[in-house]
C-alpha cells in the first residue's frame, strides 16, 4: 500500500491534468489530516481534524478493495446506459484505488484510460483481478452509444 507521503507526491504529480478532481479526491480521502490539510479549505469553512477523522478511508488493501466492489454495481449501471461523463468518472475512480493498490503497472489492466465501449472491457478486467464476476452487472452489449 501507498504511504502518506506517496499520496501526496501523486496527487501533486496528477494535478495538472485531474481537472476535474475525480481522481485527487479518492486520494484526498486516503490521507490523514496533517498531510490533507494543504488540500482542504482553510478556517471556518475547512473541517476540523475531528471532522476530517471521520471520512478518512484508512488506506489499506481491505478498505480499497471493498470500496472498489461497493462501487462496481454503479460503474456498471453507467456503462450499461451509456452515461458518458458518469462512466468516465467512474475509471478515475478505478485508476486512483488501483494506484493506491500498487497494481497500475501490472500489465493486466492494459489502458484503463481507453473508453471504449464506456469502459466496459476495463470494467470487466477489474472485476477478473480482483475476483469479482462482471456478468451480474454486465448487460452483455458492446456500443459506443445508446443507439
């Protein structure tokens, strides 16, 4: 697993390009509060450490994998009905917890940027990977587009 200070460095390395924050926010998440105070809003408006405690995903193998199942049910339900922005957040979502297991090298996954088919095939080699079975999400077709 990923430490503080990896997170950090990650986060600044892809802030450039994670305009709209999908991916910077699951990592966000994943730190404790002295290393995720830099990201927060500042004052009154920022949470406190208490606050900020209790919506810390402890960054481990078993929190990310889970998180990562919980969410599968929805990813599918937006590649299924072609909900492009939806379904593209969702791989961000996927490349952030995968980076945070240590496994965007494994050469398994491919390019989990490639948005064929609304991510569909990477969908599917996530649940593979990690022991999930895509066919009860996966409505089984293969289109670019809702017609």
């Amino acid at each position: 697993m990923r430490t503080q200070d990896e997170i950090v460095a990650r986060i600044d390395e892809i802030k450039e390009w994670d305009i709209f924050g999908f991916q910077i926010g699951d990592l966000i998440y994943c730190l404790d509060y002295e290393h995720a105070k830099k990201y927060l809003k500042e004052g009154d408006e920022g949470p406190t450490e208490n606050e900020w405690s209790e919506h810390v995903i402890e960054p481990t193998e078993e929190n990310i994998k889970k998180t990562m199942k919980e969410y599968m049910e929805f990813a599918w339900d937006k590649a299924n009905n072609c909900r492009g922005m939806s379904a593209s957040r969702s791989m961000s979502h996927y490349m952030a917890w995968i980076w945070l297991l240590g496994d965007e090298e494994v050469e398994y996954f491919g390019d989990l940027e490639s948005y064929q088919y609304y991510g569909k095939d990477n969908l599917v080699k996530i649940c593979e990977r990690y022991g999930w079975d895509h066919t009860q999400w996966d409505d089984g077709i293969r289109s670019n587009s809702e017609y």
